[in-house]
C-alpha cells in the first residue's frame, strides 16, 4: 500500500506538469490577445501544442524533476525546474524558425510562456508545501506544549528561532523586563510585558511551562523568575548550559529542568588547551580518590585530552565500580587500570607505581566530612589526610613524577576543625618537600640529575552535589515531606559546579611549578551563598513552597564555621594569568618542621580525640578549637 502510494506521487507530479505546460501556453496566449485569442491563432496554438508538450515534458524528466516529494520542495528543486523550461523554452523557437513548421507563434508568447510555466510548476510545489506543513502543525498544535520565554536577549532570541518547528514546544509570548522591547516582535513571537506579569498571562493563556532564558551571569534575575514562577504555579526550565553547548553534547532546542548549578551565576571557564595537552597528553595520570565527586570528575576532563592510560586509584570497592562500569562503556579507547588501595599503604602505592610509571599525579583522596571527623575519627583524619599525602609524595618524587597536584580545601584557612587542619597540614607537607628538593637543585646546579617533581596545591570550597554535601541531603529530606534542616540561618559557603572545580584544577596544574613550585592557587569562588538560600532554592526547584516544605534551624555543629575564607589574614595574594586562579603568598615551611612533624606522626601511637586538638593547636598555628574552647 505504502509502496503504491510511493509510485503514484511521480505520476501525478508528471499529469501536473503536462497539464500545466498547456495552461502556461494557453495564458500567454491570452494575455498576448487581451482575452480575445482570433480563430486562426488558435488553430496554431492546438496544432503547436501536439509537439510543444511532450518535448518540454521529455526535458523535465531529463531533470529529474520526479524524483523528489513536493511537501519538502526546497531552493535545489526550483533550479532544476527553472532550468528545464528555460532549455526547453530555447528549443521550441529553433523547431520553429530552423523547421518551419506551419502555425504563427507571436514572439511575446514565446517569451511569455516559459514565465508562465515556471511560475506554475515552482508555486504549485511552494503551495503544496506550505498548505502541507501547515496541515502538520496544526495537528501537533494540539500535542505540543504551550510555552512562554523568560529573556528577551540573544540566547532567548535563539531558542524561538529553534523552537519554531519543534514538535513538543509552541512558544505564544516572550517576555521580559527591557523597556524597548515591550510590544515588539522577535522572529514572529510578541513580547507579552514584564517578568512580574506572568500570572496574567500564564491564566489568560493556558500556560503550564515556563523556559528561562537568561545568561548565567544574571544570577538576582533568574532566581527572582524562579520564585515568580513558583508563586505562579507553573513549572520553569532553562536550556542547556554553555559548556554542554560548546561541548556538542547538546542543542539550545534541548529543554531541561533548571539545576542549582544555573543559579550559581558562573562564568563559563576558557582553559589553556594547550598548556593542559602538554601536561596531559600521552601521558599516564594517576588520580586518588578517582571514585569520589572530584576525582572522577577529573577522570572524564582528562580523557578530553587523550591521554596514554588513566590510573583510577580508590579504597571504596563499589565506589571503583560504579566508576569503571561508566568509563569502560563510554570511554573504550582510552587505557585504563583501576586499582584498589590505601594511600596509607606504601608497598601497595610502590607497586602501583612500578607496574604504571605514571608521569602527573593528582591527589583528590581524603576524609572530607567535618562532623564525623570532629568525633571518633580524629586520629584517623591526620593519618589519611596527612600521612597518606607524605607517603604518596615521597614516592612521587622517588619516581621522578613531573607534577603533584594536591587537592586542598577552604577549611585549611584559619582552621577550627581537624578536617581543615588535616589538609593544612597536607599542605604544608607538600610545600616542605617542594623546599627540600629545591634545595637539593641549588646543591647540584651544575651537575645532571633526573627532572624534579613540582607540587601544586589548589584550594576551593563546597561542590554542589559532591559527596556528603548539603544538596544530597536536602533533596532527601524534600522527598520526606521536609522539614530541611539548617544549623544557622546567617551560615554561607563559597560554591562552585563540579565541572568548574576540576577544570580549575586541571588549569592550575598546568600553570603550577614553573617558579618552583609548592604554589597554593586559590580558585575565584565568586560570592559566598547563604545555606538557607540554597534550601529555598531547592524547594521551588521541587515545585514546593515554602510553607509546604519547612526550613529549621539547628544550631552549628562541631568544628563549623559561620562563614568560610579562602586565604588567612597573613597571607596575601598574586594574580595569575588565568582570571579565575590566584596564588597564595603563605609564609614557607621550614624543611626541619617536615623531619620533626612526620617522625612524631609515624611514631606517635593513636590518640584520643583530645589530644589530637591539642597536637593539632601545636604543629599549625592557625588553628584554633573554638567549639573547644568554653
């Protein structure tokens, strides 16, 4: 039946084309005669028609004109038409003049005809195709999805001019807060008003979805349009970010519930692609931690750069996992081990690193919890996050790697919980061996030596969606039925997108060690975001209100600061030149602090969680145990 119907479009297309070649010649006849053709002319035209006919129609089907399917006629199939009858409207004066063939044919008819004729043929296929598609999108009016836009600059301008076919979305209106645009018409779709009267509109017509599209710098105006739009009751989208866009991963028609990473208000990170493939490329990567938030993150940004094998290094099995279940299958091309093990175990890190000779070493494995490392865990934070990173480092520099990129944290500024000062310390470490081994280099200036490792320390504060982050926790207890727990409604954090954080990460270990190394770069983390802020964001994100979903207060707990900071108040700051890092001029650590720390570490059996702070108050001097201290 199908097929039938597939054969007979040719015919009709050629029956068309017949008739229209008589009709054209008949016309032009018309006009030359004002309406009134004199008998002996039209004898001539019937008699002339017997040939005319099928010699144009044999130079259509020379031109495939019948191949194609008039609902999708398009720019390619109007030149084969006007080709064909100009040809063909060539040879008929040469069959008559060159033949002489009884009949006149008046010389405005032979001109007339041909612009008949393609005026014809190429409005029959126009009007097919418009009446046709018309026909398409009224039916699927019915099935598509209202919608109004929030945004009146370019990237809402983009999205109308996308959505103009799209069979789940109608755009009706636009709409925005520009004064001189109110009234006006983008791509055919008016804009309605200003952003506070969307209640009007959503009621008056029909509209239950709403896509936000602002840039990610106009972070007041899209949460104000999110919470206008959860007063409203309607639901609120937003189009794919930038990175996903330059990325390829998605189109701009590719609507998507809007994430707390779209209020974030962050500019998309510009790398130094060239840098990071000088550092990345062919080479094998070790990451630690590789199945935690960061470090995995790190692993899908490094694949980017194609490099020689990945070394996923983790103590959590299932974490492991999950992880070489998502690369094995998306990323089968590129060489990857994924080892088990403790950065506390040196024979095991020894033969890791006998068996794969990694060459870039990034250090995201720690215990990063604050409250459970605060209690009970204490000793247990200084041996992993401290010892671990010595032990780790020391055979990073036995075998010659050319970078170490420590993952810190802000916590390690001013520190008032073991956490933060576990990674102060691992900060120091990495900057005492780093003094050493320059030292070793003024030494033997003039004599040759293997390349010496760099170790670069980056510090950032809170990850949205990173593991034991307030986001996991508040979506639990939204799911619940609330309330959403909160210790202080003043309490803020500096936040920033997974993504950002490890391609910062990456771009500060490319720029890292050129002066020496043992650089602390801090990350621009924009403006600190109240917690509670955040919670109300993820209730309307949920499509709850606030009166739904309750917001408590339960006190600050142990080791948690009120706000965060990101450098101390000795320390100052230097530029870099990538806008989004800065160094940190801390003071140096003395290579005699390293001997003494780490010996009293490795010998010192275990301790209680007391004399953990009271060490702790002893080897780094900005920390101080406020919750301690009554």
């Amino acid at each position: 039946m199908v097929a039938s119907k597939f054969q007979l479009r040719p015919l009709i297309a050629f029956i068309h084309d017949f008739l229209a070649i008589i009709i054209a010649w008949w016309l032009a006849y018309l006009f030359r005669f004002n309406f009134e053709i004199p008998p002996h002319f039209q004898a001539s035209l019937v008699e002339n028609l017997l040939w005319i006919v099928p010699l144009q129609a044999s130079f259509f089907y020379l031109f495939r004109l019948y191949r194609g399917i008039w609902r999708y006629a398009s720019i390619p199939d109007l030149k084969r038409i006007f080709w064909a009858v100009t040809l063909s409207a060539m040879v008929v004066p040469f069959v008559l003049f060159m033949l002489k063939l009884p009949g006149v044919v008046p010389r405005a008819v032979i001109v007339l005809a041909p612009l008949l004729l393609m005026l014809i043929m190429g409005g029959s296929r126009i009007l097919y195709r418009s009446w046709k598609e018309q026909r398409l999108y009224s039916f699927k009016n019915s099935e598509r999805n209202t919608v109004i836009i929030l945004g009146t600059g370019s990237m809402a301008v983009n999205l109308v001019k996308e959505l103009a076919h799209s069979p789940d979305w109608q755009v009706v209106g636009l709409m925005g807060d520009s004064p001189k645009k109110q009234g006006s018409r983008l791509h055919g779709v008016r804009v309605l008003g200003k952003i506070n009267e969307l209640d009007y509109w959503v009621e008056k017509l029909s509209v239950r979805h709403i896509i936000i599209a602002m840039p990610p710098t106009q972070t007041n105006e899209r949460r104000q349009a999110l919470e206008i739009c959860s007063e409203v009751g309607v639901k609120a989208m937003t189009i794919p970010s930038y990175t996903d866009l330059v990325s390829g991963k998605m189109t701009v028609s590719q609507i998507r519930d809007i994430e707390l990473d779209d209020l974030l208000g962050r500019e998309p990170v510009i790398l130094d692609a060239e840098g990071l493939h000088t550092l990345l490329s062919n080479k094998t990567i070790l990451i630690t931690g590789a199945g935690g938030s960061i470090g995995s993150e790190l692993c899908r940004q490094i694949i980017t750069f194609k490099p020689k094998q990945l070394v996923l290094f983790e103590l959590n099995e299932f974490a492991l996992y999950s992880i070489q279940e998502e690369f094995c299958s998306k990323f089968p091309d590129i060489a990857m081990a994924f080892v088990i093990g403790d950065v506390k175990d040196e024979s095991r890190l020894a033969q890791l690193f006998a068996q794969y000779q990694p060459t870039v070493i990034f250090h995201a494995a720690a215990y990063k919890h604050v409250p459970l490392m605060e209690k009970e865990n204490t000793w247990q934070a200084l041996q992993n996050n401290v010892l671990g990173t010595y032990i780790l480092a020391k055979l990073a520099i036995k075998h010659h790697i050319t970078k170490f990129v420590l993952i810190s944290t802000d916590k390690a500024v001013n520190p008032t919980n073991v956490m933060g000062a576990s990674k102060r310390l691992a900060e120091m470490v990495c900057q005492a061996l780093q003094q050493s081994i320059l030292s070793q280099e003024s030494m033997q200036a003039n004599t040759i030596f293997s390349p010496s490792t760099r170790f670069v320390i980056v510090r950032f504060g809170n990850v949205l969606g990173s593991t034991g982050s307030v986001i996991p926790k508040f979506r639990e207890q939204i799911a619940r039925g609330g309330p959403i727990t909160v210790t202080h409604p003043d309490i803020s954090r500096y936040f920033m997108s997974i993504q950002e954080a490890a391609q910062l990460v990456l771009q500060a270990g490319s720029m890292g060690g050129i002066k020496g190394g043992g650089e602390i770069f801090v990350m621009d983390m924009g403006n600190p975001i109240r917690i509670v802020d955040l919670a109300k964001d993820m209730i309307r994100l949920s499509g709850f209100s606030e009166e739904e979903i309750k917001i408590t207060y339960t006190g600050l707990r142990s080791g948690e600061k009120l706000h965060e900071e990101l450098i101390t108040e000795n320390e100052s700051t230097l530029p870099t030149q990538h806008e989004k890092l800065r160094i940190t001029l801390s003071h140096p650590v003395d290579e005699r602090w390293l001997t003494s720390f780490i010996t009293w570490l490795i010998e010192q059996p275990a301790l209680s969680d007391t004399e953990v702070r009271m060490a702790l108050a002893k080897w780094v001097p900005e920390y101080s145990d406020k919750n301690n201290e009554h």
